[in-house]
C-alpha cells in the first residue's frame, strides 16, 4: 500500500496477451537512442576445430574467449576478449565501447 502511495508500481512486461517473443517486443519499440547492437562473431569450423582469428593476442582456446561486432560489419571486431594463460586474458576494444563497458561484458562471460 505505501509503495502505490509513493508511485512505484511494479510494471507487468509479462502480462501481454499478444504473446510476443522478447526480441519482437525489442524490436516494436522505440530503441530510446540505442545507437548500435552487438553480436557475437561465429567461430569457423576448421580442422576439425572451431577457431576464431584472434591475430595472435590470444593462445589458449576457450568457451570464454569472444569477439563483437555489428550485424552490419561482420568483419570488423570492435571488442575481444582471450584466454592467454592460466588465470590471464587480453581484452582489446574500440569505440563505440568504452572501458567500462568492455569490461562489463568480459564479467558476464565469467557467468558461463
């Protein structure tokens, strides 16, 4: 009762009857001016291995290791992050990230 007094009301996100997807609600509304999104790179598959090309600053595989891009630009990796010795990673990254945000992401790789 004292909460609705002081106008914080949990909003229901869950409660609509369209029964969208996630990435559909994502998709309708506006991005508030999210100005760029980021994906993963897919690793490709040679050898017998999934490899990604690190350009040697990273040496050990590992499900941690990744790298960003944008869906536009495959080919251009904005953020990567590597395992390069026992309890060693290099986390390279460019604009748009900034440092925080880098290593924001690199923490949550550590949730796996």
């Amino acid at each position: 009762m004292r909460l609705a007094a002081l106008g914080a009301v949990p909003n229901n996100v869950g409660c609509d009857s369209d029964n969208l997807t996630l990435l559909e609600r994502y998709n309708e509304i506006d991005n508030g001016g999210v100005e760029h999104q980021l994906q993963t790179k897919e690793p490709v598959f040679e050898n017998g291995n999934y490899r990604l090309n690190f350009n040697g600053r990273v040496t050990i595989p590992s499900v941690k290791n990744f790298q960003l891009t944008t869906p536009e630009e495959i080919g251009e990796v904005l953020c990567q992050f590597g395992k390069v010795g026992d309890d060693k990673f290099h986390l390279d990254y460019k604009l748009p990230l900034n440092a925080f945000q880098a290593f924001s992401v690199c923490l949550a790789q550590f949730d796996l």
